[in-house]
C-alpha cells in the first residue's frame, strides 16, 4: 500500500488530471521563470514583446520540461531504481510513483513522454520561421539535454553529467526566449541566464542524495553515487559558489544593471540548504527542507533577476 501522499489510481479516476499530475506540475514553475528571464532579457534591451510568440514559447517550454520528466520516470522505471528506492522523499525524489502505484503503465508513460516531446517540434519550427533561423538548433540542443539526462545511449545521470546537462537545458531555455523576441543571438540572456541555470542543476543534484542507495543498486553512477554523500556535499556548495560568482562578475562587468544585485537574495536559501545538507547528507528524511530551500533560491533568483531587468528598463525611460 503506497503512502497516502503518493498518487493512486483511486485517487486519479479522471484519466486527463491523471495524464496531467504525471507531469509533475509543480516543478514545472522552474522552466516558467526561466522563460520569464529570457523575455525579461530581450525588454531590457529595449524590445517590445511579442505576446503571441512569447505565450507560445512558455507553453512549449514548459511541455518539454514535461516531456522530460515523464521520459525520466519512464527509463527510471525501466532500470528498477525507482522501484528500489525506500529512501525516497516524496515528491522530490524517487519518481512520480506513477509506474510502481500502478496508476498509469510503464508502455504508456513512454508512450506519453515522447508524445509531449514530439508536440514540441512543430511549434519550434514556427518559432524559427517567425523569429530567427538559429531558434531550430537552440530548441534541437534542448529536447536533446532533457533526452539524454536519463534516456540511453547517453544516460547523462549515470555518467555523472547529468549536472552539465541540466545547466545547458535552462540556459537554452533564457536564451531561446531572448532569441524569439530578438531575433539574433546575444550575450545578455547567457549573463542572465546562467547563474540560474546553474541553481536548476543544484535542484537535480541535491535529490540525488536520498535516492544514493536505489540509484548505486540499479547501476546509476551519479555524482553523489560516485562521491558519496559527505564527498558529494562539496559538489553542492561549488554549484551555489559558480552561479552568485558569475552573477557576481556580470554585475561588475556591467552585463547586469546595478539593480540586478537584488537577485543574489537567492542566496539566503542555497545556503540555509547548504547548512543542512552539511549536517543531513546521509539521512535523507533530514533533507526535504534542504531540497525544498534549493527550489525557492532558483525561484527567488530567477524571479528577482527577471523582474529587476524590467523594472531597470522601465526606470530608464
């Protein structure tokens, strides 16, 4: 009997919210702040938005992101770690539970992720036509990282470049925003971008440790895996370290308006997380408020971030 957080069949009679939850919803709000930064890129710039093609770069952008975490339930669910994992911390690690509660078929979560992913393709070729012919490979280079994190020949998780990974997929995901309201590629949404690219991967690589003992089991050399949890707790803290030193170094550099500095608040919860993960790294009941702290500096900073580059703009005027 599954725990009662955990979804059922039971609990999901309606097959559309079914099909819907296993999206996982609630983590989608990563990718709406990252879409949010791109086009906050290109209104800094001076360039009036398009509400057209801006709505539908967020809601495809947020399908892919969909698309990826069906796909990864779905080899997750083939390699059986999920299906391993006593440890987990619900919602956060250890899958939907979508496969092992027997609410939805391991065929047909397949079946679903791809089908999310392949909607994606006619709506990046729009894109591509209406905005800039460079748009194409920003969308190809994304599907394929939110691919290959968990799907074979790459696996990128278990190769321990699943951090690589997620960092490239946000930082496409700014910087294709920014194209499609550009036009043309810049440097302002890569200075933008990737100090909160690089906190989405901190989110992936802190739900690695609960899940340490189901990942080393079904074969998946992660970098907490390979480390351990006290050797894997540095690679955390040089995350947080990389991205406020790059937000850092654009402010000083003048890539980031002075008003930006209000986004290194984001901070204050990587390293409230930090300090617990420090303490909890192999319990990983401990953990659910470190992890939950890591979400919150990617939102508050990519937020914060996004809104100071409008605000910059407007106080320009």
């Amino acid at each position: 009997m599954p725990p009662p957080s955990e979804p059922t069949l039971a609990a999901l009679p309606n097959p559309f919210l079914r099909y819907f939850a296993a999206t996982r919803p609630a983590f989608l709000s990563v990718t709406f702040a990252g879409v949010l930064l791109g086009l906050a890129s290109s209104a800094h710039a001076g360039i009036t938005l398009d509400p057209l093609t801006a709505t539908v770069t967020l809601f495809f952008a947020l399908v892919t992101h969909a698309g990826a975490n069906v796909i990864n339930d779905y080899y997750d669910g083939l390699s059986g770690c999920d299906a391993a994992n006593t440890s987990r911390v619900f919602p956060f690690t250890g899958g939907s539970r979508f496969i092992q509660n027997n609410v939805i078929s391991q065929r047909a979560i397949g079946l679903f992720g791809y089908s999310l992913l392949a909607t994606v393709i006619p709506a990046g070729l729009w894109l591509t036509v209406v905005s800039a012919p460079g748009l194409i490979w920003i969308g190809l280079a994304g599907l394929l990282a939110g691919w290959a994190y968990s799907a074979p020949p790459f696996k990128l998780q278990s190769r321990q470049l699943g951090e690589f990974g997620i960092t490239a997929g946000w930082l496409l995901i700014v910087v294709g925003a920014d194209v499609v309201q550009r036009h043309s590629f810049d440097f302002a949404p890569v200075a933008a971008g990737l100090g909160f690219a690089l906190l989405v991967a901190n989110v992936l690589y802190i739900n690695q440790f609960p899940d340490i003992a189901a990942d080393a089991r079904a074969g998946k050399r992660t970098v907490v895996v390979h480390m351990g949890p006290d050797g894997a707790r540095y690679g955390y803290a040089l995350i947080a370290l990389l991205c406020y030193g790059w937000v850092i170094a654009m402010l000083a550099s003048g890539h980031l308006p002075a008003l930006a500095a209000v986004s290194l608040l984001g901070a204050a919860p990587s390293f409230a997380a930090l300090r617990i993960l420090w303490r909890h790294a192999d319990h990983p009941v401990q953990l659910a408020p470190a992890i939950k702290l890591t979400i919150l500096a990617a939102l508050v900073h990519g937020l914060l971030l996004a809104g100071t580059l409008a605000l910059d703009r407007y106080l320009a005027r």
